[in-house]
C-alpha cells in the first residue's frame, strides 16, 4: 500500500487524555518518524506534533480517533511524497 508523510499536530486541552493518546500512537507507533511534545504551561495546555510515513487512510483514522477525544483539537498536514507499492518515491 502507498505511503505519504506527514505530520500531525495534537492540541490537548484535557490532560486526563494523555493516556488514550499515547495509547493510540502505540498502536501505530510502526508509522511515527517522531514525535515532539511541548507542554504550554503558562496555558495549561500540550501541544504534540508527529512525523508519520503511513497509508492515508491509517493517518486519517488516527487523527479523527485522537480528534474525538475530549478537549483535544488535530490537524494533519499532509505532503506530496508518497512512497508506492514498488518502493518508488512520487514528488
């Protein structure tokens, strides 16, 4: 299946999430590139940004799962690279 990178950007707002977060990034750690958390405290918020190189639809669904939970905000910026079946790289 192709891949494409790109990364997703979490805002937690509800820190009583953070243990279904990490658990749902466990479970496709296989696909994170890395991963950067930044606690605001001044906010009392966390913003979390994570590379992946994953299928499409295993970004989208991880972002609309994390995306579902309470005080939590995503995004997902995606980038024209994407890795085909055969390995070939499209730009």
């Amino acid at each position: 299946m192709d891949t494409r990178v790109a990364v997703l950007s979490i805002i937690v707002e509800n820190p009583d999430a953070i243990r279904q977060i990490n658990a749902l990034l466990h479970e496709q750690s296989h696909y994170i590139i890395g991963r950067m958390g930044i606690p605001y405290r001044e906010k009392n918020i966390s913003i979390i940004s994570i590379a992946l190189d994953a299928p499409q639809p295993v970004i989208a669904q991880l972002s609309g799962k994390i995306g579902q939970l309470e005080g939590i905000t995503t995004k997902t910026a995606y980038s024209n690279v994407i890795t085909k079946s055969d390995g070939t790289i499209e730009h």
